[in-house]
C-alpha cells in the first residue's frame, strides 16, 4: 500500500470520534484532507468546524461543511490532525504545512487531539524532521543567530508566507531530546511566534495507517 493510502485510512478511521452535535476542529495537510474529504462523505450532523489554516477553511467550506471561528466557540470537544513525527510518549513534531501557531492553538482548546497519520510517522525519538518555527519577519535574523546559539542550523523557507503573515525557519541539527525543554526555549526568544514541537499540548489519541490496518494509540487518561 502507498503512503497515501495509509494516510486515508488513518483518516477514515477518525470519523469513529466524530458525533452529532460536536464542534470538531480540523487540521492541515494531505492527511487532514483525507479527513475533510470523508467528513464530507459521512455528513455527520455535528455543530461545525474549527479550521487550523485558510486552505482548511477553503476545503470545509468548498464541500458545504460549516466553517465557524475559535473565537465564537470556546473550548471544543476534539482537534484531529496530522503530524510529522511521533514519538512513544505521544510528543509530536509538526508545521510541515506551515500551519504549525494555529494547529497548536486549536489543538490546546481542544479537549481530545487525535493524530491520524501513515506508520513512517512513528518514532522512537524526535528530531530527525526539520523543525519549523514560526518567526515575525522583522525578527527573521535575529531568531536565527540564536537557533544556531541552541545547535540549529536554520533555513528560511522560501516563497512562504504563513496565514499570521509571518516566516517559516525550518532548522535541522537541534538535540530534541528534552522536547519539551525545547520548546519552550525556542518560544522565549522575542519574535518567535511558535514552534512546531508538541510536548506542552500532546497528541492523546494516535491512529497510525499501516498494511496490516489502523493502529490505535492512547495515552493513559484517554
Ligand atoms: C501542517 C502539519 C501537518 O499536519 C503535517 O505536516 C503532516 O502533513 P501530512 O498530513 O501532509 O503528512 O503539521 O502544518
């Protein structure tokens, strides 16, 4: 089976947490849009969707899914998203879609995240996945001295303007081994919006698309 397929299925798999009613905030990628793309088969009567990006929004509303605002909401019963990496203790490294500052907003308002992604996602430890972290332009070198100050090798990605109109530094070599040391190291320095490491806010559920079916994660509260 092609990773593609692995990520549909993880996708599919998704719409069992889904319930009438609910107001469920969707992620950003090509496995969230598998997720979208069934949600707009299954026409669940849920209350609407919190979108993590524009292209999301764009996508929930193309299919006549009700598209609502965080901010009209409140805390939501469940986030479902894609991710980069994954490791054992269900920390998460995302932002390969840019959408990394929303993602996380949406998933920290969520009271159930459930990652969906192909089993190449599984990891025994983060890191090896560029590392985005979103930066305020006037701040681009500034943030990037000091990501080399922390082990970074940082990379401004190119021709890419997030959704908070902000930049992308992608950045390889940083030990990740105390994620979530890590994470909030990057995040105080001054003009570094977010960064796509997930310790603070984990993943609770993870389904993995692999051959042999869907693998089904939960952290111990869940
Ligand atoms: C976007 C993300 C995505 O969830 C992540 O990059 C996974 O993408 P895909 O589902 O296309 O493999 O974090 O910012």
């Amino acid at each position: 089976m092609d990773t593609d397929t692995l990520k549909r299925l993880a996708a599919e798999a998704a719409l069992d947490y889904i319930k009438p009613g609910m107001v469920v905030g969707v992620g950003t990628g090509s496995t969230s849009n598998h997720f979208i793309d069934a949600l707009g088969k299954a026409k669940i009567a849920v209350d609407g969707y919190v979108p993590s990006s524009l292209g999301t929004a764009a996508r929930l509303q193309a299919l006549g899914l009700r598209v609502l605002e965080l901010n009209d909401t409140g805390d939501i019963p469940i986030y479902v998203d894609g991710a980069d990496e994954i490791d054992p203790h269900f920390r998460l490294i995302k932002g390969g879609g840019g959408a990394l500052t929303r993602e996380k907003i949406v998933a920290s308002a969520a009271h159930r995240f459930l990652v969906i992604a192909d089993q190449s996602k599984d990891r025994q430890q983060l890191g090896k996945f560029p590392l985005a972290v979103e930066v305020i332009p006037f701040a681009q070198s500034f943030v990037a001295r000091q990501l080399v100050k922390l082990g970074g090798n940082p990379t401004l990605r190119q021709h890419f303007t997030t959704d908070n109109g902000n930049v992308i530094l992608d950045v390889i070599g940083l030990d990740l081994t105390d994620p979530l040391a890590m994470e909030s190291k990057i995040n105080s320095i001054p003009g570094v919006l977010d960064n796509g490491i997930f310790a603070l806010r984990r993943a609770d559920i993870v389904l993995l698309g692999s051959p042999d079916g869907v693998l089904r994660r939960s952290n111990a509260s869940q």
